[in-house]
C-alpha cells in the first residue's frame, strides 16, 4: 500500500507496484524509462517527454548487527530527463550528421579517385596501343629501308654507266650534227632515277645530325637566296616575320637547309603561277625556336591530310613521296617537332618546334 507521495491521489492504493515492488523487496534495485509523444516522435526517436522510474528497497539498519538487513518498505522516484534526453538526442543527431557528412566527402573524393585512374588508365592503354603502332610503323619502315637501301646500291652502278654512256653518245651524235633528242632524254630520266635513288638512301639512312651552332635566319636566308629566281619567275612573294636577338642553336645547318628547302618548293608547287604569298614566320617560345611555313595554295584534302606522312604516298605526278618523311627525319633528329595544317584562311601551314640546345 502506498503511504507517502507527491501525488495525493495516490495514498492508500494497494498493489501498484508490480514487478519492480517485488523486485525491490528483494533489495535489488530497477530503473526504467517512460517516453511519451506521438507516433512519429516515439518512431524516430525523440518523445516530448522522458522519465526515469527507480524502485529502490527502503532498509532499516541496526548500528553494529551482523544480522541481515530487513526491508521495510519500497521507494520509487520518478525524475523528468526530457532535457537532458533531448541534449543527447541532439548531440547523437551532430554526430550521426558529422559522421554521414565525413563519409559523404570520403565517398565522393573515393569517386573522383576512382574516375582519375580510369582516366589515367585508359590513357596508358591509348599511349600503348599508339606506341605499339609506332613501333609496328618504325619496323615496317626499317625493312623497307634496308630493301630500298640494298636496290638503290645496285640501280646505282648501271645507272652510271646508262649516264656515261648517254653523255659519250651524245658527244659522237653532235660531231655528226644528227639530232641529239634521244641522248638528252635518256641523260635527263637517268638524273631523275638518281635522284629518285638519293630521296630513298636519304630516306632509309640513319639521320646522325653534324651539331655545331648556327643561327636559324641565316639558313632561311640562304634558302631564299637559292630560290629567289624560281619565286620572281613564277611571280610569288616572300614576307619575313623574324623576332630580333634569337639565339644560336645547335643543329645541323646543312640537314635544316635541306628540309626548309623542301618545305619551300612544297609551298610554291601548292601555289598557282603568278599569284600567292609565302609567309615565314620565326620567334622565341619557351626555350623553344618556332618557325611558321604559310602558302597561299589549295591546302590539302582532309582524307589526304592524315596520309601525308605515309612514306610513298604522293599527290605529285613525278614526286616520289618522301620528301615530308625526310624532312620528319630531319627535325627529329634534332629532338624538334613538325606540325601540318590546313590554314583557316587559305593553303597550309607547316610548324617547325626546335629546342635550343647548349654546347
């Protein structure tokens, strides 16, 4: 029966107790909590109000006994913890946040991560698949090179003597004043077969640059000398674009000369007669010498574009196509770079990058 409380009704009531009561007369003591709200409140976790209920056993003691302790009665406290409860709860709720939030930030630099390497991946399987066809490329034409080299050695000694022999005709024909057409055709096929002949060596040889330093506008210089009569006599023109003070570099002046030189007649055979303009155009990037080669001519056809390095192939009725693959040759050998375009505008460009090297 309950004989004190805070709660006047409940004086005189019997059996209200229960489980914990018994509990307690047994001297064990027992807490349990009473949530109140509504569904969603006691669903998620967060009632409006929480209690703390404690049955504690009521003992009377006698001073210096040895004898058990007899229980005559039971306490229960009931205490408001709502507050304290929803301060936890809060704090559970940062700490939930802060923990999905960490994992959030993990889960997406996990991702990035992830794409990176894929990225990164499927770069190496391109760079090695291009290498690998680079290197397929590299030995496709070495054989060719050791074959054309092999048949060029051999063509070259009857076509000397085809030649000679031209020239000795020729001279006995002229002593007999007989029309002397036949002698010069065959002399003129035969310089064009050795020259021919000199394209593939030059194109199946190692390239060993001779290094020595030089400076890039006196070799364009000198191209332009060597062309200035064909270029006035097909009535082109020729406009410099040359930064002042560029440095020496060190290079093969004698290969360079060759592959502008080619890059020169390339130019003017684009162009028509008696019209167009060949801009060059050099200047200083990055430690780097640029050099800029533009015509004025037809440009060349998208599907052709993609073949120009192709040794063999050619647009030219008599051209051999190896001319761009030994002047590729050629800037290479000097750890530059070559680049061709179409212009915008009209005709194409021709991008030469060359490291200046130090002694």
């Amino acid at each position: 029966m309950i004989s004190y409380s805070f709660d006047p009704e409940k004086i005189g009531l019997k059996n209200a107790g229960g489980e914990n009561y018994k509990k307690a007369l047994d001297q064990k003591s027992t807490s349990y909590l009473i949530k109140k709200g509504n569904f969603i409140q006691l669903l998620f976790g967060f009632p409006s109000e929480t209690r703390i209920v404690t049955f504690a056993p009521l003992k009377m003691e006698k001073p210096l006994t040895k004898l058990a302790v007899s229980v005559i009665g039971v306490i229960e406290i009931v205490q408001n913890v709502s507050k304290d409860y929803k301060k936890n709860f809060n704090q559970q709720i940062i700490i939930i946040t802060a923990i999905l939030f960490v994992m959030g930030i993990l889960f997406i630099a996990l991702i990035f991560v992830v794409k990176k390497g894929e990225t990164i991946i499927d770069k190496r399987n391109k760079e090695e698949l291009r290498l690998k066809e680079k290197l397929r490329k590299a030995e496709h034409l070495s054989d060719i090179g050791e074959m054309t080299a092999g048949i060029s050695h051999e063509i070259r000694n009857p076509l000397g003597i085809i030649t000679s022999s031209a020239g000795l005709l020729k001279k006995k024909m002229e002593k007999l004043n007989i029309s002397k057409t036949i002698p010069d055709i065959i002399v003129e096929e035969s310089d064009r077969l050795n020259n021919i002949i000199k394209d593939f060596l030059d194109f199946a040889k190692p390239m060993t640059p001779d290094i020595r330093p030089c400076y890039i506008e006196d070799i364009i210089e000198k191209n332009i000398s060597f062309l200035m009569l064909e270029i006035q006599n097909q009535g082109f023109e020729i406009e410099k674009n040359i930064s002042q003070n560029l440095p020496q570099i060190m290079a093969d002046s004698s290969a360079l000369y060759q592959a502008f030189l080619n890059i020169l007649l390339n130019s003017c055979q684009a162009m028509s007669k008696n019209k167009g303009k060949i801009i060059i155009t050099i200047f200083l990037e990055d430690k780097n010498i640029i050099l800029l080669f533009k015509d004025q001519g037809k440009g060349i056809k998208h599907d052709e574009l993609e073949k120009i390095w192709t040794p063999f192939f050619t647009t030219k009725e008599k051209g051999t196509g190896l001319g761009l693959g030994i002047v590729k040759n050629i800037i290479e050998s000097h750890a530059g770079k070559i680049e061709i375009s179409n212009r915008k505008v009209q005709g194409v460009q021709v991008k030469i990058t060359l490291p200046i090297k130090k002694k």
